[in-house]
C-alpha cells in the first residue's frame, strides 16, 4: 500500500489538499494518506497529526512573535513525517512553514511535490533557487508562474485552478434567502477573510459601510471554526451572517467587499463587482512594502497583468475611500462594464483544466 503525507495551512489549502486527495484516491483507492490539515483534509481521509487551526499566524510581525510556536509545530510534522515513511510527500501552498519541511524531507531522500508553489515571484525572488534544491516536482495553479520558473531552469506544471473545480461542483440553494431570513435589497458581501487576526483587522471598517447604503443588505461570508466573538461587533451593527454558504451568496451579491486572497478570485469567478482589500500591523506592512516586488497583491489583477478591481490596502483602506468605490459600482456602468471584461479575461486565461485530476496524474506518474 502506498503512503502519502499532506500538508496544508490554512483554509483555501485545506481545501485544494482535500480536493487533491480524492483525485488520488479515485485513480488508487488502496492510498493511506496522513498530514497536517484542517476539516476539509479530514472529511476526505488524512489522518491528521496536526489540525492547522492550532498553527495559524498572519503578517511577519505575528510569525516573528510566535516563532516558538511554529517550530513546535514544524518538529511536531519532522517527527511524524519520518515515523510514517511515506512514498511521497505533497505540500500544498503555506510557503514559509511548507519550504522547511520540503528542505527536510529532502535530506531525509522524500520525494517532495509542491502544489501551488509560495509566490517567489512577489519577493525575494532568489527563493525560486532554493525552491529548485529541495523539490522534485512543482505544479502551479496560476498562468504566469511557469514562465517565472523557466528563468531558473525549473519545469513547473501548470495544472489549471481548483477554484473552477469547486465552481463546477457548486448548486445554488433555491431558497438562499429565506434560509438566512434576508430581505430582496441588493446584497453587498463582505469576505473579511478566514483567519482571526485577519478579521479583526478588516472588519470595522466594512461595518461602517452599512450606514452609507440603506437601500443595501450588508451580509458576512463566515468561518464556522472561528470564535463567535469574531463577529460580534457585526451582529451588533445588524449585519447577517451565512456560514458554509460563500458561493450562495456570491451568486446573489450586487458587489463585494473582499479580503486580498483566494477569496478575490473566487468572486471574480462569480463575476461580482468587487473591491480588494488589506490591513495588516503597520510593522508587518512596513517589512512587506520593502520586500514585494510585484505591482499588484489581488490574484485577479496578477493574473490579467493589469488593475481589474480597485485594491485599498493599508492607509488607503478607509471608510471613505470604501464607500466612493462602491458607490462608483452602483452607478457608473462603464466602470462596472470593464471590470467584467477583465473578469473575462482572467477566465480566459486559467483554461479549463482539472487542476486536481490533472495533478493527480502527474504525482502517481511519479510515484
């Protein structure tokens, strides 16, 4: 029987290493898989060593300050990862965390595949050499990224992104809003983000968008495993919340306030007028203003190469700034008009592909 080990850190990754492994498991039944994950990496058979939930930090300054924590962490993962003695190991996205136990497994003669590889080509662009040492195979999930590689001599396969594998499988609810009590105003989503920290930096300010539009319903994509103490200043402010029900409501939203991340791309996928945004420790944003070396940080604008959505981040991510945007989506239909066509053409441009049955194959093929 062969023998895997995952490895995910946070939700978007939980997902696609829960999506991957029932790609493998339909093309060999007989895998045992073991790893690092979250839910959704459980429900589709890893037996979890470690929950992610207990590991997530965001921002330099947070990682600096749980370091202690992280390599508790990262010894924890070693120790397992050499007591199961898998046939492969597969690290899905979490850069920072993934790139140590990649470094690991190849001293210990692992064979390692990287599935959506860290974004080397934001910062620190020499990280792509270290990425060539410690793995055997890369498989990316944005159109770019292998033409970044090849300028390091790296074969990197572009695989399609998993997002549209999940979009394919998705069924509106036919009673979304009187399952959640909503009335028929327009909707603006508010996707705050999945992390605790990333919350509480982001969501003030979208709250206090709820005032500007009256004509509008205000209603919070939310994370289940989070505490309920996260979003208790948006209840307070009488916004709705919906858990577990992201695309229902991306379907239905009029336009969307989205946490810079995954989530940007999935409501470009929707074709939901959005705005990107991001807040972080000011010392964190300080460090990352020196180190990023690309012109955008919203995956729609990465991948069309130019501004589709309107990103706010840091200073420029006020009430203000907030509501003169979105008030630009309600009205200016030109403005509107060519971000769908943007929307168009990041469609266009990630294919059609099954990112995890093709990932699939190309990990068996190896193995």
């Amino acid at each position: 029987m062969k023998k895997i080990y995952i490895i995910s850190g946070e939700r978007s990754g939980d997902l696609h290493a829960s999506n991957l492994v029932l790609a493998l498991k339909g093309f060999n039944p007989t895998l045992q898989f073991r790893g690092m994950g979250g839910s959704y990496s459980k429900e589709a058979g890893v037996d979890l060593a470690v929950d992610y939930s207990e590991v997530a930090l965001m921002g330099f300054l947070e990682v600096l300050l749980g370091f202690r924590k992280v390599l508790n962490y990262l010894n924890r993962v070693k120790k397992d990862l050499l007591e199961f003695k898998p046939d492969a190991l597969i690290l899905v996205d979490y850069g920072g965390f993934n790139m140590k136990i990649a470094a690991f497994a190849k001293q210990n003669g692992i064979p390692v595949h990287y599935y959506i590889p860290p974004k080397v080509w934001a910062w620190n662009q020499k990280r792509a050499l270290k990425l060539k040492q410690i793995t055997d195979q890369i498989y990316s999930i944005l159109p770019f990224e292998p033409e970044f590689f090849a300028k390091f001599g790296m074969e990197v396969h572009y695989v399609g992104n998993p997002l549209l594998d999940e979009i394919r499988k998705f069924k509106p609810h036919d009673f979304f809003f009187q399952k959640n009590e909503l009335s028929y105003q327009p909707i603006i989503a508010l996707l705050p983000g999945s992390r605790k920290q990333e919350i509480e930096a982001m969501l003030d300010r979208m709250i206090a968008l709820v005032k500007e539009f009256p004509n509008a319903q205000f209603v919070i994509a939310g994370v289940e495993s989070l505490p309920a103490s996260v979003y208790k200043p948006a209840k307070k402010a009488g916004i709705k919340l919906v858990f577990n029900q992201t695309y229902d409501l991306l379907s239905h939203a009029t336009a969307a306030v989205v946490t810079s991340g995954t989530a940007t791309l999935e409501t470009a996928l929707f074709r939901v007028p959005q705005i990107a945004v991001y807040r972080t420790s000011s010392v964190s944003y300080q460090i990352a203003k020196r180190l990023i070396r690309v012109p955008f940080i919203s995956l729609p604008n990465l991948i069309a190469g130019k501004e589709v959505v309107k990103e706010l981040i840091q200073e420029d991510f006020s009430v203000e700034n907030l509501r003169a945007e979105l008030q630009r989506i309600f009205t200016d239909v030109v403005y509107k008009g060519t971000m769908l066509q943007g929307y168009d053409l990041i469609r266009e441009k990630i294919g059609e592909e099954s990112a995890s049955e093709r990932t699939a194959r190309f990990i068996l093929g190896k193995m």
